[in-house]
C-alpha cells in the first residue's frame, strides 16, 4: 500500500476510510466507550490532561504521578474492552504485519483540547510501528524531531486520515497544536477522536 505522502517518516494515507466506514467505526469506538469510560489521566506533573482517553486491548496507556505507563485494567477496575475488528482491519492493511497491537488508545479532543509535543517510548519494542486513525474534526500535527527542540513541520488530518509511524519515525516528537472545531459533521457535537494502535510487550 503507498502513502498519499510522506513527512520525516510518518506515511500519512489521506482518506483511508470513506464515510461508511467512518460512520462503522464510530459505532465500535462508543462501544468502548460504554464499557470504558472516557477520563482525563494526570500527568507526572499533577495536571490532567485536557484530552480525555480510554482504551481496548489487553493494555491501556495510563498516566498519573508515578508516570506513563500501560495498565490492564481501566481504573473503575474493569479490564479494557477488546480492539474492534475494524480496528484491527487497518492495522492489517497498513502494516502487512502478522503481530497484533495489544493497546487501542483512544484519544478525545473536545473544544481548546490539545496535546503537547512528546514520544510514545512505553512500548518494549520499537521496531513496531504505531498506527493513528482520525474521525472528527480537523487537527493541526505538528512534528518534530528524534531529539527535543529543532525546527518541526505541521500537517492538517482529517476524518479517515490514516497514519503509519515506524522505522526511523518511531521515536520523532510529535504534538497536536489544535483542533478545528465543527470542521467534520461526523460527530453530532463536535470534537475529535484519535486511535492509535501499539504493540506493547
Ligand atoms: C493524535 N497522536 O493524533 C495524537 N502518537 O491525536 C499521537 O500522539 C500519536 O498519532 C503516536 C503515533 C501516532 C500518533
Ligand atoms: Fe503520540
């Protein structure tokens, strides 16, 4: 499968899923919501996050002041909700991989949500690439650099964006500056949801 383009690594398929399917795995992504509910974990710094997230899969992301890290319960106790076969149905596509993420981290941007530039390094084994889907909302991405600091390049997603993060961009430093609110008509109430698809262990 090639990329409509590529920047500093990350394969970005524009329209990767068409409104159908969009509208499909939408339904799955407020299934896991249902079972798992949104929250907005604490940073290390003692600050909620202004994004609010859940996950599927056999691990959550999770933060608080002991740090980042990945949890197998969601913290009502309940274990996450299984990764949708939509879901799974991308990652296949995209990687041609035969191991399967364990975490779908599910991220969501309402009005003045935004997340700052970081890497995602509590994964075991970086030579897996992370996959993001985006419905919603537009979002300004921002990405940077294998190390903090230098110059960074911004990149508008859209609903159905895909976007393949491996090999060298594994690590790159990566933020979302903001959201165009009301922008897609995919979300009653606007806002966006962002799914990214990790192997953890
Ligand atoms: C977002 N995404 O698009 C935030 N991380 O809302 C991420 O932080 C991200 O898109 C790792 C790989 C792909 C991503
Ligand atoms: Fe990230």
């Amino acid at each position: 499968m090639t990329p409509t383009l590529t920047i500093r690594g990350f394969q970005v398929f524009r329209g990767f899923l068409d409104a159908a399917a969009q509208a499909a795995m939408l339904k799955d992504v407020r299934a896991i919501a249902a079972a798992a509910p949104l929250f907005s974990p604490m940073t290390p710094y003692g600050r909620p996050m202004s994004v609010r997230m859940t996950s599927a899969g056999r691990y959550g992301w999770f933060s608080d002041r002991s740090g980042y890290r990945y949890e197998r319960l969601h913290p009502s106790g309940v274990a996450w909700p299984p990764i949708p076969a939509s879901v799974l149905a991308v990652w296949d596509a995209v990687t041609g991989l035969d191991r399967r993420p364990e975490c779908c981290l599910l991220n969501f941007y309402g009005e003045g949500a935004r997340m700052g530039l970081h890497q995602d390094r509590d994964e075991a084994d970086f030579t897996f690439p992370i996959v993001s889907i985006s419905l919603g909302d537009d979002a300004l991405f921002r990405i940077g650099n294998r190390t903090r600091g230098g110059r960074t390049e911004s990149i508008w997603l859209a609903s159905g964006d895909v976007v393949v993060f491996g090999g060298d961009a594994r690590l790159t430093y990566h933020g979302v500056d903001r959201i165009r609110q009301g922008s897609s008509g995919l979300l009653n109430d606007g806002g966006r949801i962002n799914l990214t698809l990790r192997v953890v262990d």
